[in-house]
C-alpha cells in the first residue's frame, strides 16, 4: 500500500474532504442553526465514515460552536463563518468574523456575571488559536473525537 501525500496543512485528502462550511448571515437563529450543523456534521462523519465520535465529542463541538459564534455575533458587524472539518483524531471548529480584535481569556472572577466563554473553549479544547486575517481574525479550536483511552476527559491537561 503506498503512502498517502500529505497537503501543506499535513492533512490527506481524505481527511480535508471530510468537511463543511456556512456562511451566517447574523439573523436570531444562528447560533442554533451552527450547533444543529455541528451535531449534523459529526453524525455524518461517524455514520459515513465509519470515524468514531464520543458523546462527550459531540457534546463539546456543540459548545465550543455556540460560544464562538455568539461571540462573532455579539462582537462583530456582519456575516460569520463556520468550518467544521476534520484532521486526524480531532474536530477543528473555525470561526471566521469581520473584527480585527483578538479576544483575550479573562483572569478567573467567581463573581464575574458571564463573559467567561472563552475561557471554557480554552479549557475544553486540545488547541487553540486566533489568526489575525486580512479582514477580521480566524479562531480554530481542536476537540478530540474521543475521551482518552484510559478515561481521562479530553481537553487540556494539567498546567
């Protein structure tokens, strides 16, 4: 069996076809329309692809989606985009909004009201970054498809 090519972002492609992708046009629904796309898309994944995907995974996807698009929602003008594709054993959730300003988790407040959104993407994910792009900024978050094998819960481990 000869190997298969990596592409510059060090996916197959077959894993880069393992894809989807909507634009959000910023009406009341989004945010529950990206969930439904997200539950939708990793169902797709497991049932045609034969990929396994934790409950835990499907769970995760779907906030990490809702708090990153009400986020784009609340703080930038215009449409959002949602990518959700796969690479490897993970999930990569990619929002794409029109505001330059990179957002910045919060020190820990107990009594803080809210606004604490980022800092549960952050401690949820296996990666995360924000990218400046030439209009606005992209921000990527990887999910692991699976709990570790020896039951640890999936996300970041200890500091």
């Amino acid at each position: 069996m000869d190997p298969v090519p990596l592409g510059e972002d060090g996916t197959t492609p077959y894993e880069r076809a393992i894809r989807t992708t909507v634009a959000l046009d910023g009406d009341g629904t989004d945010i529950a329309h990206a969930r439904h796309l997200a539950a939708d898309f990793l169902t797709r994944v497991q049932a045609e692809h034969g990929l396994p995907v934790s409950a835990r995974a499907l769970d995760l996807t779907q906030l990490v989606v809702s708090e990153l698009v009400t986020n784009a929602r609340k703080y930038a003008p215009g449409p959002v985009l949602l990518d959700l594709r796969i690479a490897g054993d993970l999930v990569e959730v990619v929002v794409w909004d029109s505001d330059p300003v990179l957002p910045v988790a919060r020190a820990a407040d107990a009594g803080r009201v809210g606004q604490h959104g980022l800092e549960i993407v952050m401690a949820v994910a296996q990666g995360f970054e924000v990218q400046r792009e030439p209009v606005g900024k992209r921000i990527t978050v990887r999910i692991a498809l699976l709990d570790d094998p020896g039951g640890d819960i999936a996300g970041r481990g200890p500091v």
